[in-house]
C-alpha cells in the first residue's frame, strides 16, 4: 500500500557501515556515525565542526539512510531509519539548518494520538515543504498521515487517516481528522455502512444526551435536539467528543456515548402488555441477590411470538439503566451468535415466557430447547479483574472472554432493560422487562 521504495532511494551497498559521509551541499560534507549495539548513539559531524549528537536507538539494525532536502532550502536534510527487515520504516527526520550549522529533528507533533505513533514510510514532496507517512498493523489497523513544515521546522498535521472499531460493531468506520493551524483536531469525518450519523453529523433523534466529561455520572445540563449538527473532534472507548458545528473553537466540547446514537433510548416506554407477535425478551430478576456468586446471574431469553420464523444475522445486546430520576445510560454488553427462531406452535405461542421474580422466588428451570427461544445468557455476574487489572462486574460472553456487567453509576436503585439490536434485521430494538437492581452490590470475588 505504501511505497517503501520511495523511502529507500538514495540507500546504497554500504548502508550498514558505521559511519555514512555525504555532501549537505558542494563543498560541505557531513559524517553520520552510529555506534554501539544494545543502544545504538546517532551523531554528525558538519565540516570540522563538533559531532552533534542526533538519537539514541534500540538494537535493530539502522538500515535506511537518505538525504533528501525536505524542506527545500537547498540543503540536503538527513532521514534514517529501521526497518526490522520488513516493508515498515519507523524513521527520524532531521533538517540541516544552515544558520546553526547543526541539524535539528523533526518530531513528531502527537505520537500517542495518532495512527502510526511515528514516522512510518515517510515520502517526501517533490515540490514543497511537505511529507506523508503512511503505516499498517492489520487488515483494520492501518493509516496515513500528512504534513507541511512550518518555518521552525516543526511538523503541522494537515489529515490523518485511520479506522476505529466501536461498541459491538462488526467492522471498523473509516476517519479521516482534519486540523487547525495550530495543530489542534478540528474534526473527525467518520465514513462507513451503518454509520449513525449522516455526512453532516446531523443529531438522529429528538433528545440526545450531552456530557460534560467521559463520565456516565457528568451528566449535561443541555441535550442536542434532532437536526444539530456536531463535530467530532477527539474519540475514547464508548464515547465522541463533539462540538455543536459552527461554535467557536474554544467553545466549551460536549461527550456522546456512543450507543445514544445507536438506540433512542428516550422513547422507550414500559409496555402496558407483553407482546403478541415478534420477538420477546426475557431477563430473570436475580441480579445483586444473595442466591447466587457474586452478583447474582443474568437470564436472558429470547423467543419468537411468531407469525413467521425470525433469522437474526447479528444480534447485539445492550442494557439499559433507568435510575428514580428517569435518567437513562445505555451499556454494550456483547454480540450474540446468529440463529434463526421458527415460527412457534399453537401451545408454545399462548404461554409467552414467565415475568421477573423477586429474591424469595425460586429459580427457574431453564426452558427447554424450542425451536423458536434461543437462551442467551444464564451466567454469574462476577467480581473481576480485566487485562489492565481493574476489578468490576463482569459477565462471560463466550470463548473466556469477559465483559463488564455496569458502567460506572452512582449508587441507588435502577430499572434495568435488556435491549437487541440487529443492523442486518433493519427493525427497531425490542427492550425486555424491567428488573430492578441496587447498587453497589457485595463487591466478593
């Protein structure tokens, strides 16, 4: 995808020695030296000058080495780099500043936060001050990035490229970050099928929760309506920061989690009958109880009311927390396997599944296998440590992979609904009964 080659021009035959001599310009000749093994130490020397050094490296062989004139001022600049003997080179980049007589790297403005993390197969403008780096890490991980030079010989991000996988989504969407002049994010264009947001960032329901911070407990005091456009402009596991299009820039940003914009979680209502026909949702109210390890278990049916057979091609699960003052926060939970539920029998379609219980009920037995109810759940809710070695409440959702149960709510009592979703259905979710739920629980592992 990236052309290395481009990267490679001017390395020759002896690359590998220690010491590299080139000439900045006719008549001004610099010696690179790398020396070292464990920690290899980059230095130049200009003329007669005192050896500067340049950086320090890890043991990987330095085996790229060119001198383009990347900022076009007629002095050759110096890029070296390693490349692991695969086709990805991680390199630095330095001009030769002529006044000085010393060079000076070009660092990278945003390491942490951008697609490659470093200059990645840099390419250089034939024609101005400008380069592009492009990387790949997987066949859903890859990125490019663009940049001009600004006159201090600092790099100034112009666009990156990349891809971002969010909550329970089967692929990644494309973004592509546009920048200020100074270098700040001045939007994220988010493209790709099922992407809930138009091409405008237009607001797809009456009410859209705002926050304060990435925090289920910071709450805005204002919500954007249906036909408010927003600016993405910083993205973190479950949510996007926004900013209402055409604010000022340093308007104060807002945070959206990002299932809000997937399910309009305002307009549910608890039914006034259970259903007839479709699908129904079943969880049993045994969660936070003394009954069962740790937290209880999660019970979650799901059946088909019929007329017809049902095929769920990719069905996603989300729970639903309603608190005593209505206020809602949705949480993935996890992608279910697809089935197909027949269409019911006559008996099966008049005795739709049993309500939650309370704590002093007895459990029931799960249902037996029917063609038409697939059991989706019936699992402790354990106190556990994830890969980073935080403790929550965490459910299994197959394979020995863990998911946590609960955002991070404040204590009280909260109406809990257990919502599907299936993109390849095109329907709306279906939401199951309301159990209720106290928290904190006993935390026990």
């Amino acid at each position: 995808m990236f052309l290395l080659a481009a990267v490679l021009a001017g390395f020759s035959a002896g690359a590998l020695a220690r010491d590299h001599a080139y000439d900045i310009k006719p008549g001004l000749r610099a010696v690179v030296n790398i020396d070292g093994a464990a920690e290899q130490r980059v230095s130049a020397r200009v003329g007669k000058g005192a050896p500067q050094a340049l950086a320090r490296l890890d043991d990987e062989t330095v085996d790229v080495f060119e001198t383009p004139d990347i900022d076009h001022d007629g002095y050759r600049d110096l890029v070296i780099g390693q490349s692991g003997g695969a086709g990805q080179v991680h390199a630095r980049l330095f001009l030769y500043r002529p006044q000085e007589r010393r060079f000076q790297e070009i660092v990278h403005p945003a390491p942490d936060a951008s697609p490659c993390h470093r200059f990645v197969n840099p390419v250089f403008d034939a024609r101005r001050a400008a380069f592009t780096t492009g990387c790949r890490y997987g066949a859903d991980r890859n990125g490019t990035e663009d940049y001009a030079l600004r006159a201090d010989g600092t790099a100034r991000p112009l666009r990156w490229t990349a891809q971002a996988l969010f909550d329970l989504e089967d692929t990644a969407f494309d973004l592509t970050y546009g920048f200020h002049e100074d270098g700040t994010v001045a939007d994220i264009a988010i493209d790709g099928d099922g992407w809930p947001l138009d091409g405008n960032g237009t607001v797809p329901f009456d009410r859209l929760d705002l926050y304060d911070a990435p925090d289920v407990q910071a709450l805005s005091a204002r919500a954007a309506k249906a036909g408010d456009r927003l600016d993405i402009i910083a993205l973190r596991p479950h949510w996007l920061q926004v900013r209402l299009a055409g604010a000022d820039a340093d308007a104060p940003a807002k945070w959206v989690r990002y299932a809000d914009l997937l399910i309009d979680k305002h307009r549910y209502a608890p039914p006034q009958r259970p259903p007839a026909s479709g699908l129904a949702l079943s969880v049993f109210g045994h969660l936070g109880t003394t009954l069962y390890e740790a937290a209880g278990r999660f019970t979650l049916h799901v059946s088909n009311l019929g007329p017809g057979s049902v095929r769920l091609q990719s069905p996603r699960v989300w729970l639903l927390f309603i608190d005593s003052q209505d206020r809602r926060t949705l949480q993935p939970l996890y992608q279910r396997p697809p089935v197909t539920l027949a269409a019911p029998a006559e008996k099966d379609a008049a005795a739709p599944p049993r309500p939650a219980y309370g704590d002093s009920a007895a459990r029931p037995a799960p249902p037996a296998t029917a063609p038409h109810v697939a059991q989706w759940a019936d699992d402790p809710v354990l106190w556990r440590q994830d890969d980073r070695g935080d403790f929550g409440y965490r459910v299994s959702a197959g394979n020995g992979q863990y998911v946590p149960f609960f955002p991070d709510l404040a204590p009280g009592r909260y109406r809990l609904v257990v919502v599907l979703t299936d993109p390849a259905a095109a329907t709306g979710p279906v939401y199951s009964n309301a159990v209720e739920v106290d928290l904190p629980f006993p935390k026990r592992q």
